[in-house]
C-alpha cells in the first residue's frame, strides 16, 4: 500500500505545474466570459444568448471532468458568472436584423 501512496505523490509533483497552469487558463476563461458579456451588451446585443448557449453545452457535454484537470470553469459555474453579471451590469437590447439574416443563412 506504501507504494501505491509512494506513487500516487510521485505522479502529482511531477504534474504541480501542469495543475497551477489549468487554474491559470480558467482565470482568462472566466475573463473572456466577461469580456464577451460586457461586448454583447456594449453593442446592444442580449447577453441571454450566451446563458442559453453555456445551457446548451452543460447538456451535451458527455463526460465529467474534475474542474482541477480542466482547462475551462465548470459551465454551471460559468452560467452562474454570466447571469451575475448580468444583473451586474444594465443593458437595453436593440433588434439586430443584420444578426437575423445570418442566422436564417445557417438554419438552411
């Protein structure tokens, strides 16, 4: 049983900075969600596309990861940023018909 110990903690002080560096990744993640949410907002576009599209991605990811072998935020925890945010901030939506065109275009 020793070893197994022995080589348990020999595997994670071989991979401590592969670790550190995920939290790292996540860190800018989370501020490329903000980031997207304030530039939504700024162009009058409503950031509740981007709650439904994190929805959409919590329901079809297959597979569970640790959030520490992860290089992105737990979607329900980015969800949970996102609507923050939202409350955080105020915006005014605009109808963006440039926006409907393209997306007619990709419904084909």
């Amino acid at each position: 049983m020793l070893s197994d110990v022995t080589g348990i903690m020999g595997v994670i002080s071989q991979n401590v900075h592969t670790l550190s560096s995920l939290t790292y990744s996540r860190e800018f993640e989370t501020e490329a969600d903000r980031g997207a949410v304030e530039l939504l907002i700024a162009n009058h576009i409503d950031p509740n596309g981007m709650t439904k599209l994190l929805l959409h991605l919590q329901k079809e990811s297959s597979g569970f990861m640790p959030q520490i072998l992860s290089t992105h935020p737990l979607t329900a925890h980015r969800i949970t940023k996102v609507e923050e945010l939202k409350k955080e901030l105020s915006y005014q939506p605009k109808e963006q018909p440039w926006m409907k065109k393209i997306f007619e275009t990709l419904k084909k």
